[in-house]
C-alpha cells in the first residue's frame, strides 16, 4: 500500500490537474468521476448519480472501461472525482465506494478529490482500516 507518494504519481497528478479540472467544469453543476493514467491524461466514467454531492460508478462500468485500457501503454494511477462544494474530506458514501473497489473490483488505487482550486490524494492504510491523506496538495494556478 501507499506509505510515501511517489513522485511519478506526484508527477502525474501535477500535469493530469488540468484535464481533471476541465472534466469537473464540463459535469457542473454535478460531480464528475473518471481515471487518471500514466501519461497524466483521463478516462472519463459516468456519474450514474448526476448529482453535485454524489457520485456512483457500477463495477460492470468499471470493468467495461478497464477493458478499453492497453495495459503496455497506460497504467490507472488514480480514481477521481470532483467536489464542486469545494470539500476536501472523503464523505462517508465516498469511503463506502472506495473500500468497495478496492476489495470487490480489486481496484487499491489512490483516490483524487478535485475542487475548484486544490486537488487531495486520499487511500487506505495497510490494515483498511483507516483512509488518509497526503500532505500534497495541488494547487491549481
């Protein structure tokens, strides 16, 4: 699990903060959800909540659209989604979905809250107990 963030990861997040944040205006009023790659770009998922304090991807979307990714070319480094309330902190449904795809999709990635003006990393600690933070926070310019 996530002890330290990566720098490559760091990396990713700075250059893909962009393409987050053109998704979340794209979805406003509702939050957005998507992937963030390797090479910084996204893959866009559908909020099935269209709502701008949820969001919900069913694991069958999630496994459609893991299938469209060429594993030689792009890696999923993260799972994102905006609070447009400007929020940082996991709501508690966020911490149900989370712990849902990382047992159940088998999915232990890192989650991104992106807002109108900084973006936080979020996983789970080594036990799944508890989710944490990095002290990493992107600010957008």
């Amino acid at each position: 699990m996530i002890e330290v963030v990566p720098e490559d990861f760091t990396q990713a997040v700075v250059a893909g903060v962009h393409n987050m944040q053109v998704h979340m205006r794209d979805e406003l009023p509702n939050e957005c959800v998507g992937m963030l790659m390797s090479d910084s770009s996204v893959v866009r998922l559908i909020n099935q909540q269209r709502s701008p304090n949820r969001f919900e991807v069913s694991l069958t979307q999630m496994a459609n659209t893991l299938a469209l990714i060429n594993p030689e070319t792009h890696t999923v480094f993260a799972i994102y989604h905006s609070h447009p309330n400007g929020v940082l902190d996991l709501s508690i449904p966020d911490q149900h979905m989370m712990k849902e795809m990382w047992f159940l999709a088998g999915l232990p990635l890192p989650w991104l809250i992106v807002t109108p003006e900084v973006t936080r990393i979020w996983w789970m600690d080594e036990q799944y107990q508890t989710f944490q933070s990095s002290d990493v926070a992107v600010l957008v310019a």
